[in-house]
C-alpha cells in the first residue's frame, strides 16, 4: 500500500512553478503579437463589405473578440499557477520548519 504522505520537493516544484509562469508569459506574448495579427488583418473585412460579407463579420468578429479575451484570460491563469505553486512551496516549508520546530521544544 503506498505511503499516503504528501512527499514536496521544494526545488522541483519550485522549478515547475517558473515553467508554468514562464509558460503563461509566452502565452500572453504570443496574443499579443499572434491574436494582434489575426484583430488586424480581420480589421480590413477580407470577406468582402457587401451584403455577405458583412453577414459574416456580424456573426464573426463577436467570436473573434471571445477567443482573443480567452487566450488573454487563459495566459494570465496559467502565470497566475504558477505563481501559485510558488506559494504553496514558501508556505508548506514554512508550515513543516515551524512544526518542526515545535515537535524540537516538545521533547525538550
């Protein structure tokens, strides 16, 4: 039966936490430059300003601006997780040295 212990190592998470900040970082640039493309060439109505075209960039440019807020939303959650996980890592260390600390002084 495995050891149902939390078993943390601090710098392999904390490494994992750098990547995943890193990760939404690049994410965020990548809407930046990417999705700034996509809002710009899309700008021009390359589908024609006639009667479909215009049909088409009714039901289009909503769903547009929902992926593009989307993968702005979703960089920030994944650097955010990471951020997180950097926390949880401080916090649990702090947590086990002051536990530690206090079993130390029990048996004192």
């Amino acid at each position: 039966m495995p050891d149902p212990g939390l078993r943390l190592d601090p710098v392999d998470a904390l490494d994992g936490s750098r990547s995943l900040t890193a990760a939404g970082e690049d994410l965020a640039a990548r809407r930046d430059s990417a999705g700034a493309e996509i809002a710009a060439a899309t700008a021009a109505s390359p589908w024609g300003r006639d009667e479909y075209g215009q049909s088409f960039e009714r039901q289009y440019h909503p769903v547009e601006q929902q992926v593009l807020d989307a993968w702005r939303q979703i960089a920030a959650h994944v650097a955010g997780l990471g951020e997180a996980v950097a926390i949880s890592v401080r916090d649990n260390l702090a947590a086990d040295a002051a536990a530690a600390g206090r079993v130390h002084r029990s048996r004192s």
